[in-house]
C-alpha cells in the first residue's frame, strides 16, 4: 500500500490514506498527504482537495520533493553505498 502511495507523490497526484497506509512513512499529514478513518471522512477529504486546487498543488510539489529526497533510489542506495565503502576501507587497512 506504501509503494502506491510513494508513486502516487512521486507523480504530483495529492494522496488520501487510511492510518494503515500512512504507518511509518516520513510525511506530515495534511501538509503531504491526506489522512481518513471512515468513510465520511474519505468523502471530505476528497472534497476538500476539489475545492482548494491550491491546496492540491502544493501538496502535490511538497509530497514529491519529499519522495525525491527521502525516498529516491539514491536515497535509499546511499546508506548502503556508505557501509559498503567503509567495509572496504577496514579491510584495506588490515591488509596493509
């Protein structure tokens, strides 16, 4: 469910999740994405994102900023590219 709504940030589109959705992702809630518990507030929320376009596209262009520095295949290599590179550098110096 995540992946969908990474890709969906990804692309500019304003996402809605359920609580089940949104654990563990690194977004603010109403400032990145949308939030709903129940049916009605499904209904609100989508409404709400059809009556503020500006609200949307701003939540659009933060949503991806986000997902480009947080969650981009460079940002999630990096860390890995970094351990790699240590444990190389520990092995050259034991063998000099």
């Amino acid at each position: 469910m995540q992946n969908k709504i990474l890709e969906y940030m990804a692309l500019g589109i304003p996402a809605i999740t359920s609580i089940m959705g949104f654990e563990g992702m690194d977004a603010t809630p109403n400032l990145l994405l949308l939030v709903a518990r129940s049916p009605d507030e499904w209904t609100e929320r989508i409404c709400e994102l059809l009556a503020h376009p500006e609200k949307r596209r701003a939540m659009a262009i933060d949503a991806r900023a986000l997902v480009e520095s947080r969650y981009s295949w460079d940002a999630m290599i990096s860390p890995l590219r970094h351990a790699i590179a240590q444990r190389l550098a520990s092995r050259t110096h034991r063998a000099a």
